[in-house]
C-alpha cells in the first residue's frame, strides 16, 4: 500500500526530451493503466517509478518519500516485465525465491513463501522446472509470482500480457484483477491495449508523445475524452471526427452539406467558432433514406454480434455500428442521423473538449437572441 | 547453392582426406616412432608398424629431459594462466558490458588493440619491465624530483613471471562480451529489482549462464599456456622452473651423439598428452560455447 506522486516529472535521452512534465497520482491502492500508443514514453515512465533510470528533473515520491536518488530496491516496488526477463539458470522456485534470498530471508521461511505464492498463481506442480520447458502462460505466471512473493508496496507491469494469446490474455487479465483485489498493492500497468486498460483500470492515464492527455476513471474518459486524441485512440471502431465552422443562423455545424444540430448551450456561445465535431460508430444512426447527412456506403465488417458500416461522407471516412435488421450493400446512399447528445465538441486549434460548463457563463441568451431574428 | 553430384563429392571426399592425412600423418609418425628401437628408426625406409619398445624409450626420455619436474611446471604454469585468464576476462567483460561509465568505449578499445599486440612483439619491454617492475616508477620519480630510488624486484625465475605477463587476454575479453551481449538488458534490470548488486550479479548471474563459454575458453587458454616457449625461455635460467617445451630441445640429440630419435619422440609424446585430454574432455563444450549461446 503506497501513494504515488509524479510531480513535474521530466526525461530526456541525451538531448531528446521523451517526457514533457508529468504530474500524477496515483492513490493507495489503486489499479492505475497507462495507455498510449507505442513511443509514447509509458515505459519510460513505468521504469522512472521503478529506479531503473534516472529522473531528469522533477520529482517521483512513494509515500511521501522522494524516491529520485534510491535503488531499485529501496523502493519497494516489483515488476513484471514484458518478456518476463526469467532467470533461464534456476528453476521456477529459484526465480521466485531470489528476490527472498538477497534480501536474507532464511531457508525454511523462503520455501513457506514459494509454496504459498505457488499455489495463488497454481505453479505448484511446476516449482522444479526451468523456465525453458514451460508454456509462455505458465512463464507469465511465475514473472508475476516473483513479483508478488516480495510483498512489494507497489506492482509495476509493462505490458506483461502482450506476449501471450488473446485467450490466454482474457483468462491472466482477470486473474491479475483477481490478485490486485487479493493484495491491494498500488498497482501500475502499462498497455497499449485499450480493452486492457478499460477492463483493468480504476485510474486511467492516457499518454501521447511524452504528455498526459487525460485521467480519470475509465468510463469518464470514454464519455466524455478530453481532446480529439483521447476520442480518437480510446474505443473501437474509433470516433467519427469531422470538422466544420459553427453557423451563426441555425447554431448548427455541417457535415456534406446537411445541419449537424449542437446542444443549445454550446452552439450559442460557438457561433462562427471552427470546432471538431466527434461522434461514436455506436451512436450514428443509420437510414436508407430520409433527411440527414447523406453517405455513401464504402464497405463493411462483419464482427458476428453486429456489423460496421464503413462510409464515405464527402470523401472523408465515417463508420457506424448497424444492427442486423438494416440491409444496406457497398455502394448504396445511406443517411446518417447524429443526435445531438452524443456529440462531441472541441476546439479545433488545441484539440481540447469544449463543454457548456467550461464556457463563459455570460455567453448565452444576449448574443444569440438578435442574431436568430435577421432574415 | 550447393549442387550435389558424384563428382563434386568425390572431390570433397578427395579434399577432407588429403586434409586429414596432412594433420594426422606427423602423428602417427610420432607414435610409430616413439614405440620402435634404435635400429628399427634408423632403417630406412620409416616403418609406420608401431613396435613394443614404447616403455623403455618413454623412460629414457623422462630420465634425459628431467620430465617430472618440466611437466609439473609446465602444468602450474599452465593452470594458472588459463584460471587467470578465464576469470580476468570474465571481470573485464563484466565492466565493459554492464557499467555505464564514460571511459567505457576508451577501455573497449584498450583491450581490443591489444589484439594487434601478442606478446612476440612486446617481448622486449613486456620482459623489461617483468626483470625490473620498478623502472617506470623510478624512472617516473626520477623524472618529476630528481630523486633516484634504487628498489629492485624482479619475477625472473619464478611463477608470477611465467604467468602474469601472459594473463591479460582480449580474445577472452570478447568471448565474455559478445555472450553477455546476447543477454537481454531486462535480466539484469530484474535482478535488480529482485534487489542484487553487482557482484552477486555477476557472480549469481553471469557466472552459471557462462559455464559453456567458460569451458571453451579453458580449453583454448589451456593449450596456448602449455605451449609456451618463447616466453619462459626468456623469464627462466634456473633449471628448477623449466617448462616442457624448453626441455624438449634437451630431448633432441646432439650432433655427435647416438641418433635417438626413438627416445625423443616417446618424449614429444608424453609432453603432448595432457593439452590433448584438455581438448578431449571439454570439446563438447568447447563448440557449445564457441558456436552456440545457450538460451
Ligand atoms: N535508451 C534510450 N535511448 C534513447 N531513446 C530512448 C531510449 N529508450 C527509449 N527511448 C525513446 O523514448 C521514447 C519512449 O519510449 P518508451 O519505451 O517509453 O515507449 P513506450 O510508450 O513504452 O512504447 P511501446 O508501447 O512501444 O513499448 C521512444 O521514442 C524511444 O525511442
Ligand atoms: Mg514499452
């Protein structure tokens, strides 16, 4: 049980910056995700926390005690590693009790502890063998009995499932949630998988290229994504973007041609604003005809519950989630329905959310009123 | 690719035992040699029947060159420089490999130039300094206060001046470095968190996952220490330090003696026994650890 706090956290390789001022943190127990995509610097991170390399500037505290200048090992964290980083030469109980042996456990306690921690992560029938005549599941397990026999105040994961098959992954990503409710560790994970990181997550950290874009409990970051990159990078298929110009007549913005309708109170105070526009697949409505954003259907997937609907919208992508009732064919026109509560708005030069409650409480009403009137 | 047809494998076949015949012929005339009488050698043509007088040349020879002793030395000094060796370069690696430390590159290079340098070409200043260790310092102190010292230690005729000199390896050196090069970094970050120093490490680490490149490098250490003989021809005058290759010469005949060449060759063949059992015993690890790294 340790609190994490990151505070202005900065890492450079040379003269490259890789991390630009990180500030989090994390709670005592806490299942905390870091998410991005690959370069983004979550390892750096991960390893930042873990003493494997240097803090450039700022600081990193582990219950309240500034960590920069210890060793790994005065830390009190343990880590799994991605390619588990076994120790090829000792069994499965020698890897799992090494940690115990340089910290001068004694012998008849360490092998307590072996056989204890075996049988959470059922490798009890497994402890004489080496690493090389075991399954990549089974190697996974004893990376995370390594970790949990140390009793560590924090649990540091880097991408520790991306090696296994996706079965294999669903069944240790459970267990590890299983274990993190089991011993309540602050736990750290890094992924590049998002239903990972929704399926895991208490706290999620969204990383692109050295910054944190965004944190909060997963759904929150789902609902409502903090910039164009979070809507675009968090959920499969990815959110529609579009980008348009706020009309100051009908406070709408427009997408081929057709009004996009924007919630009252952000459309007053965004006339004449260029925003981008973002809406989910799964909240595109879909009609063979009627009024809406006309579309071209492009092609599409079959995911067996459900289908995606790729679409051409002005030659710019657009897909949406269909049921199996609806009978469209690639080619045929389509209209798309985007109701209005579920759209997205940001602002298209920063890239961040706009949200009634962020803007200026004067900005309804006064504005808007003369100019609805002119013709 | 290669075409497999009569030919070509008639001519490969034609290559290896021309090859073998080369390599294995000068051994067997040892062997016939060393096992025939004083007649029987000198008759011409060389018979190549091995006879049944092997024990009694065997003895001349162990009489003549004083065998026991140079074989004793020869094994001491062997010893040494293989165990020197292969724990020496073990260390170096170690630190070229694992320690982040500016100089790094700088002693990378050392080692490496060094193998430009076998001690046939430093033997005059290699021997220098090993018949007078103080003479860079005094000459250094002479230098910077005009002061001459006159401390005189030397490692002529001892063990330490057959062995130290020859000690410092880079072909160890790189053996090491290239395996632990092959390790992935993440095992020593995890043995890091697991909270392991350096040295436990190295020696819990580096040490067991090197066994095959360790025997390897014995095996190759072992035989070049046996067959020194440029260097202790230099370093020993007192006979009690003599090695088996210098007493070879004493195992030829002179000029105006009996030419037995009988008793030499049984002498050849003792000398040459104990770096063939070396090879014999470890070869297995020996290719394992050159050609392959254990996973
Ligand atoms: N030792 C290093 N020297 C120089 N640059 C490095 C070093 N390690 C990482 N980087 C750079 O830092 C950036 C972040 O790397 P990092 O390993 O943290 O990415 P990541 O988010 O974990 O990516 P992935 O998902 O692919 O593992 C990358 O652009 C990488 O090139
Ligand atoms: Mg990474």
């Amino acid at each position: 049980m340790a609190e994490i706090d990151i505070r202005a956290a900065r890492k450079s390789y040379g003269k490259n910056p890789t991390l630009h001022g990180i500030d989090l943190n994390f709670q005592s127990g806490e299942f905390v995700v870091i998410l991005g995509p690959s370069g983004c610097g979550k390892s750096t991170l991960l390893r930042m926390i873990a003493g494997l390399e240097d803090i450039t500037s700022g600081e990193i505290a582990i219950d309240g005690r500034v960590v920069n200048r210890l060793e790994p090992r005065e830390r009190g964290c343990a880590m799994v590693f991605q390619n588990y980083a076994l120790y090829p030469h000792m069994t499965v109980a020698g890897n799992m009790g090494y940690a115990l042996k340089v910290a001068g456990v004694p012998k008849p306690e360490r092998e307590r502890r072996i056989a204890e921690t075996a049988k959470i992560v059922g490798l009890s029938d497994y402890l004489e063998r080496k690493p090389a005549a075991l399954s990549g599941g089974q190697r996974q397990r004893v990376a995370m009995a390594r970790a949990i026999i140390r009793e560590p105040k924090v649990f540091l994961f880097d991408e520790p499932l991306s090696n296994l098959d996706a079965k294999l992954r669903v069944t240790m990503r459970a267990e590890i949630r299983k274990l993190h409710q089991r011993l309540s560790a602050t736990s750290v994970f890094v992924t590049h998988d998002q239903v990972e990181a929704m399926t895991l997550a208490d706290k999620l950290v969204v990383m692109n290229k050295g910054h944190v874009e965004q944190v909060g409990h997963p759904l929150d970051v789902y609902h409502r994504p903090a910039s164009t990159f979070v809507a675009s990078f968090i959920g499969a298929p990815a959110m529609n973007l579009f980008e348009s110009r706020v009309e100051v007549e009908t406070a709408s913005a427009y997408l081929g041609g057709a009004p996009v309708r924007l919630p009252s109170s952000l459309a007053a105070s965004l006339r004449g604003k260029d925003v981008t526009i973002g809406i989910r697949p799964e909240h595109t409505i879909v009609a063979t005809k009627g009024p809406g954003v006309a579309a071209e259907v492009d092609f599409i997937e079959e995911l067996g519950a459900g289908r995606v609907v790729h679409m051409l919208v002005e030659g710019e992508p657009f897909a949406a989630t269909i049921g199996e009732d609806l009978n469209v064919a690639p080619g045929d026109r389509v209209s798309l329905d985007l109701p209005l509560e579920h759209l997205h708005v940001f602002n298209r030069e920063t890239g961040r959310r706009i949200d009634p409650s962020d803007l200026p409480a004067d900005a309804p009403a006064q504005h808007c009123a003369p100019l609805l009137t002119t013709p | 690719m290669i075409q497999r047809t009569p030919y070509a494998d008639a001519f490969t076949y034609f290559v290896m035992i021309l090859g073998f015949i080369l390599l294995i012929g000068p051994f067997l005339v040892i062997i016939a040699g060393a096992t025939q009488t004083l007649q029987q050698i000198n008759s011409v043509p060389f018979r190549f029947m091995p006879q049944g007088q092997f024990l009694e040349n065997a003895s001349a020879a162990w009489a003549r060159a004083d065998l026991a002793r140079a074989i004793g030395n020869s094994f001491v000094m062997a010893g040494l420089i293989t165990v020197g060796k292969v724990v020496l370069s073990a260390m170096t690696a170690f630190a070229i490999v694992y320690f982040r430390s500016p100089l790094r590159h700088f002693f990378f290079w050392a080692v490496f130039i060094t193998l430009m340098l076998p001690l046939e070409v430093r033997v005059v200043p290699t021997y220098n300094v090993a018949a007078d260790m103080f003479e860079p310092f005094r000459l250094l102190i002479a230098f910077v206060t005009g002061i001459e010292v006159s401390v005189e230690w030397n490692l002529l005729n001892s063990y330490a001046g057959l062995t130290l000199p020859l000690i410092a390896t880079a072909t160890g050196t790189f053996l090491y470095r290239q395996f632990f090069m092959t390790l992935p970094d993440e095992l020593a970050e995890a043995a890091r968190m697991d909270g392991s120093g350096p040295v436990r490490f190295f020696f819990e680490m580096l040490l067991p996952l090197s066994r095959t490149n360790m025997l390897a490098l014995t095996t190759i250490m072992f035989v070049y220490g046996w067959n020194q003989y440029l260097w202790p021809l230099l370093m020993v005058t007192d006979p009690t330090y003599k090695t088996t290759m210098m007493s070879l010469s004493a195992l030829v005949p002179s000029e105006n003696a009996t030419p037995d060449w009988n008793v030499t060759l049984a002498g050849t063949l003792i000398i040459m026994t104990p770096p063939l059992l070396v090879v014999a015993l470890l070869q297995r690890w020996f290719v394992r650890g050159l050609v392959a790294t254990e996973k």
